[in-house]
C-alpha cells in the first residue's frame, strides 16, 4: 500500500461530523490531509477538523472562502486560528488578504486566496459584471495581486497552475488546486479541470479531490490510484 503523500488533500464533503471521521477512518494512514468546507460547517465542521488535527494528527484545510469588510474578515481568521490548522481560504480581493493575514498573525495558519471558482466559466462571470477577459488572464491577474497583498498562496483551477507558477509574485508561495479529477471520473458541476498528475506538473502544490474519494465504491483503493498518479512521472515538474 503506498504511503500518504501530503500534495493530496481529500474532500470531507460529506453531511456530518460522523460520517467524515467514519470515511477517516477507511482511509487510515493513506490520507494525511483534510480539506473541510461550508458544506459541513453546520454538520459539525469545526469541530472535526479540531478532532482529526488534535487527535489523528491530520493536517486540515479549513476551506470558508471569506468575504466581508475587512474588520468583520479579520475577527472571523483571528478566532479560527486559534484551531491551529493549516490552511484557510479568502476571497482574493486585496483588502480581504490584508486583513486575514491581521487576523492569521502570530499563528502558523496559511492563508489561501480564492482567484475564481473552477465551477465558473466566462458565462458566469458575465452574469455576474466581472470585467472583460479570459479567465486564464482575470485569474493570473487576480492571482498576482492576491500574492503582493500577503497571501501564502492561492487557490486556482490546475488549468491556470502554470501561469500562476510563472509570476515572480509566485516564488515560494502555495498553488492550490481543487477541480481535479482522475482519468475517468465524473465531472461533476466542475468546468475547468485536469488529472492529479498534470495538476502537479502544471506547478500545482496540492491537488483537492473530494467526490471520485468519497463517492467511490471504495474510497481507499480509489486512494491508491490517486497516490499512485502523484508518484508517476507524469506528475514530475521541471522546477519541483
């Protein structure tokens, strides 16, 4: 069985607190890392994630995407880092970066920017009076600022990996992916995606994958086919 490798990130996004430790548990020692969402927020969410960093030794990523004035932003960060969890998303406004990061100081909590979400395509955002652009540029751009605001890293679709990798606004800063997906899977309602592998080669850090894990007829076998794509050559990058 190959060991768990910290580059996947596993989706809880299941309806309660019970049924995320029951799929934990099935997945042992091949998952090191727990993304937990808004979806399980009101199933008990936080107190998982407590549960499975304090208890199970997990690293968690605590995924909120805030977005409000800047004092309601930095109150909201500065009472979740008091959980000691690893990452935490923002929307990628500036100002919003700005004061998660007033909020994350003093604690080890990395704080992710939000560019756009990979469910989204141009029609979406047209329907939502977001400027001109493709999205690859509106992401990179976003990207970018987000970065010299003081984010940690970003989260963007693993199509857009590579563009975001290329900025000097990237050096030593976090790519995250969600909108990953194994060869064969289901898409689902996401629009802009790719293997784990090309993720990670694409300059991806971390691939996301949450439904082709827990809809699995078995989660851990499908585990290992993920493990075993991040450890292909395919998922080798030149600057890793």
């Amino acid at each position: 069985m190959l060991p768990a490798d910290d580059r996947l990130i596993v989706a809880l996004d299941v309806p309660n607190v019970v049924q995320g430790l029951d799929l934990a548990a099935r997945l042992g020692d091949s998952v090191s890392f727990y993304k937990i969402g808004l979806g399980m927020l009101t199933g008990g969410g936080l107190a998982l994630a407590n549960e499975l960093k304090q208890e199970h030794g997990k690293r968690i990523f605590l995924d909120m995407k805030f977005f409000d004035i800047g004092a309601t932003v930095e109150a909201a960060v500065r009472g979740i880092a008091q959980y000691d969890l690893d990452f935490l998303t923002v929307h990628g406004d500036p100002y919003v970066v700005q004061a998660a990061r007033e909020g994350a100081a003093g604690s080890d909590m990395k704080i992710l920017a939000v560019t756009i979400l990979t469910s989204l395509d141009r029609s979406n955002l047209d329907d939502a009076c977001i400027k001109d652009g493709t999205i690859p540029d509106l992401v990179q751009e976003r990207a970018g600022k987000a970065l010299t605001a003081g984010a940690d890293g970003v989260i963007a679709s693993p199509q857009e990996a590579s563009l975001i990798r290329a900025l000097p606004e990237a050096e030593g800063k976090l790519i995250v992916t969600p909108g990953v997906r194994p060869v064969g899977a289901d898409l689902g309602d996401q629009k802009r995606v790719t293997t784990p592998a090309q993720a990670i080669a694409n300059g991806a850090d971390h691939v996301v994958v949450g439904r082709p894990v827990w809809q699995a007829e078995d989660p851990a076998n499908a585990t290992q086919d993920i493990l075993a794509e991040l450890s292909s050559p395919q998922a080798a990058r030149a600057n890793r």
